[in-house]
C-alpha cells in the first residue's frame, strides 16, 4: 500500500501535466489525487503507521515517550505505534489530527492567494493596467521585447507571476498581429515573469509559501535572489538582441469599446491596488500575523472604495465594477488546484514518503545546489509547487544552533534562497512547468514542442547563467 501511494501521487501528476492532450482540467486530477492519497492513509493507517517512516507524528512521538517513562523495561525496545496503541490510542485519531495540522498551512496559502487575485482582477477590470500598457509606443522588435520583459519583470514581483502574464498577454494582442511573432513575445514573457516572481516574497506561489512558511524573510530572499533573476531574464535577452531583427505589425485599432470608467478611477484603483499588495509584507512584520490577514485587509479596504465609487452608478455598471461583480470572474479552478496538489503532497508527508526522498538526495548529492538544480529541472516537467511543498516537507527549518551542512536549512539559510530562486526559474525550461506558462499556452494556443524548439534552450541557458551567479556572489564573493 505504501508503494501504491506513490503510484496514485505519479499518475496524478501526470494527469496535470497532459492537462491540454487529455483534455481534463488539472484541478480535478489534482483535487481526486491529495482525496484518494488522504483516504487510502485512513483506509491503511495501522500498516503505515507500524512502518516509522514518517517525521510528521510529533505528536504520536510525545506520547510515545510518555508512554515509555510507565512500561516494563523489557518493553523499552517498543516502537512508537505500539506504544501508542499501549495507551488505548486509536490510529485514526493522529490521521485527522495530521491532517487538520495541514489543512490550516493550506487555507493560509489559498485565503492569500484568493484575496490577491480578486485585488488584481478589480484593478484589471477598472482597466488600471491601461495606464501602463498605453505608454508603450515602439514597434521594434527587440527594442519592444527588452520593454516588455523589464516591465513583466517588475511587475511580477510586485503582483504575481500568474496575474502579470495574463496582462501582459492581453497586452500584445493590441502590439503584436502576427500569431508567431505574438508566440515568441508571449514565452519571453512567461521566462521574465518567473524570473520576477522567484525573489519577490509576494511574486511567485513557491516564493509565498516559503515566505508563509517561515524559510525565508521578506529582506533577504529579495536581497539575495533578485540580482541571479535578473541574470536569468538578461541571458537570453541578450542573445536575442542580436539574431532578432525587424519591427512588429500592429493589429487594427478598436475605437468604439464603450469605457465604463474614467481616468481618476483607473488612476485610483491602479495606485490602491499596487499598495494593497505591497503593504502585506509590511502588515505582517509590524503584526506578526499571517500574510493572508494583511491581503484581505487590502482587500477590504478596495471593496469598501468601490462600493462607495460606484454607489450612484447603474446596476449593469455596478455589476461590473464592485467587488462582488469581480469575484464571479476569479478562476477559482486554480485555487481547487492548489487545494488539491497541496493535500496530496501533505498526504505524502505525513506517510513518510519524502524523508525517504530527502534522504536518498542526501545520500546521493549531500550538496544544497545540485539537489535544487535537481528540484528546478525537475519543475519543468511537472508544476513547481508540489515540489516546494515537497521539499518543505522533506527538509524541517534547522535550528539557529544548526552546523556543517544542517546549517543550510536555517531561516534565510542557502538551500531555501536557492530554492525559492530553482523552483521560481526551472519551470520556464518547459511551457507547462509553471503557472505563467500554462496561462499562455491556454490563452495564446502555443504549441508545446514549438516552445521546445524556440524558448526551452533559451530558458535553460538563463537558468543556469543564474544559479551561477547565486554560487558566485554566496560561495565565492561571501554576501
């Protein structure tokens, strides 16, 4: 049984990853694979339990030891799930007991990324990225391609990877009228995105969890990961500045969509949207309290304004502007995905299965960068976030009294940052080894073995341009 989890964990993985060919959207496979792993542990818990494996049972370990201080020295050779059904415990009760320790990291991470999205789309809908988006006048390739990367850079980090592709992709169907050329701009998006996203401590899921988690702080992963992205988007730019030639053609102009806003609206809901999000890492290092708290305070404060804003309006254009309008539009498939994959590898976890992963990393490598070159490749194949979660399963925050090679895994320690920045990066070396990218694939239609052949090489090449950077400015410059 203890295999045939793993098995389930694979298959679902692969059901996300063929998502397009198969037809099925991820966040079914992935909500039936954390369900299924969740009930086969409940089905088996005596079995797996019997096997020690996990690292998760803190709580079965405590009553181990108090169960050991009562029973007869010729039984001090007992296990910890013997000793616990010594002591009149039912195994089921430390599965609920596991799982409702996971399920309050898992709402953290869905409540933060729900109330930021529905930040953004109310902005996107007040048309405030206009703002942006109309200042860009140029028509030269390369010129319009190191534009738009900065520009996705930046503003990935200050809102996410996933909602800033999806801009920018709207974007270059009013730049770009060749589907091709629209193609490459939209990978080169998708490379920059990621790339912003990993230093950001609210730019990327695997940023935000690891920041949620307590890996890393807000200072350091910006001040430490920010200078190897930004290699990582520049690489491949360059080698492009000089083989890319020619202007774009622009598509025809629309001018009778009818504005349901005006300039200081969008001028207003673009500057509180930016601060609402930029002022969470502010909320929780002032409050202490988690970072979902400090997005719905954002969030509250934005759907109060528009509600105000638009009080006087008619209901068709109330329906469109207020917040609750927004939430019908939020894709909530993405935050059942997350819901899923994270409760499968929490389910994972808690079995035992990735302290035996981690332990054959380290016994094969017992080397932080190769094992996160290893995790960042790898989210190229499958989605970077049950990785992180994987490996923030597999590897606990060492202790500040922590040496040698444990003192990696401290808070702010080498393996997390390079993690933050493997994870963030890898997943553009394939079109569907991120969320940005999957976003583009769907909404540009882009081929996958196209993107293979134009952008994966490309990609690949600025991914360990960068990590060369990170070993650098750490291992050789000491920063």
């Amino acid at each position: 049984m203890f295999v045939l989890m793993v098995v389930v964990f694979v298959l679902g993985y692969a059901a996300i990853a063929l998502e397009h060919p198969l037809k099925v959207d991820k966040a079914a496979s992935a909500l039936l694979t954390g369900t299924i792993l969740w009930a086969l542990y409940a089905l088996n818990v005596t079995g797996i339990l019997a096997l020690d494996f996990s690292p998760a049972w803190d709580y079965a370990q405590q009553i181990y030891h108090d169960v050991m201080e009562w029973v007869a020295p010729n039984q001090s050779n007992m296990r910890p799930y013997e000793a616990m059904m010594a002591a009149g415990h039912e195994p089921l009760h430390f599965v609920k007991h596991d799982l409702e320790h996971h399920l309050i990291e898992i709402a953290e991470i869905l409540f933060f990324l729900l109330g930021a999205m529905t930040i953004v789309e109310t902005v996107d809908q007040h048309q405030g990225f206009k703002l942006i988006t109309d200042r860009i006048t140029t028509t030269n390739k390369v010129k319009l391609l190191w534009i738009l990367s900065v520009l996705t850079f930046f503003m990935s980090a200050a809102l996410d990877n996933l909602t800033t592709t999806i801009v920018l992709v709207a974007l270059l169907r009013k730049l770009i009228d060749d589907q091709k050329t629209r193609w490459f701009f939209a990978s080169m998006v998708v490379l920059a995105a990621n790339a912003g996203g990993a230093w950001s401590p609210i730019g990327d899921v695997t940023t935000i969890m690891l920041w949620i988690g307590g890996q890393v702080t807000a200072g350091n992963i910006i001040a430490y990961v920010i200078v190897p992205s930004l290699f990582t988007m520049i690489v491949p730019l360059l080698i492009i500045t000089f083989t890319m030639k020619g202007n774009v053609t622009r598509p025809a102009v629309v001018t009778n969509e009818r504005e349901y806003t005006t300039h200081a609206e969008r001028q207003t809901l673009l500057i509180m949207g930016v601060s609402a999000l930029l002022f969470v890492p502010v909320f929780k290092t002032v409050t202490h309290l988690p970072p979902y708290l400090g997005m719905m305070f954002g969030l509250g404060v934005i759907w109060l304004t528009t509600e105000i804003m638009h009080r006087n309006k008619s209901k068709e254009d109330r329906a469109k502007l207020t917040v609750i309008g927004v939430l019908k539009k939020i894709d909530m498939a993405t935050i059942f995905f997350f819901l899923g994959i994270l409760s499968a590898v929490a389910a994972l976890q808690s079995m035992g299965h990735l302290a035996i992963l981690a332990g054959a990393l380290d016994n094969a490598f017992q080397n932080i960068y190769i094992i996160n070159l290893i995790i960042g490749v790898l989210s190229a194949i499958v989605d970077n976030v049950p990785l992180v979660a994987g490996a923030m399963g597999m590897y606990p925050i060492a202790g500040p009294e922590a040496v040698g090679y444990m003192a990696d895994f401290v808070v702010d320690g080498k393996f997390w940052e390079f993690l933050a920045y493997c994870a963030g990066t890898g997943g553009s070396i394939l079109i569907i080894g991120s969320a940005a990218g999957v976003a583009a694939m769907g909404l540009e239609k882009i081929d996958f073995i196209w993107y293979m052949k134009k952008i994966s090489l490309l990609a690949l090449v600025g991914y360990l341009a960068g990590a060369a950077v990170y070993y650098l400015q750490i291992e050789v410059l000491g920063f």
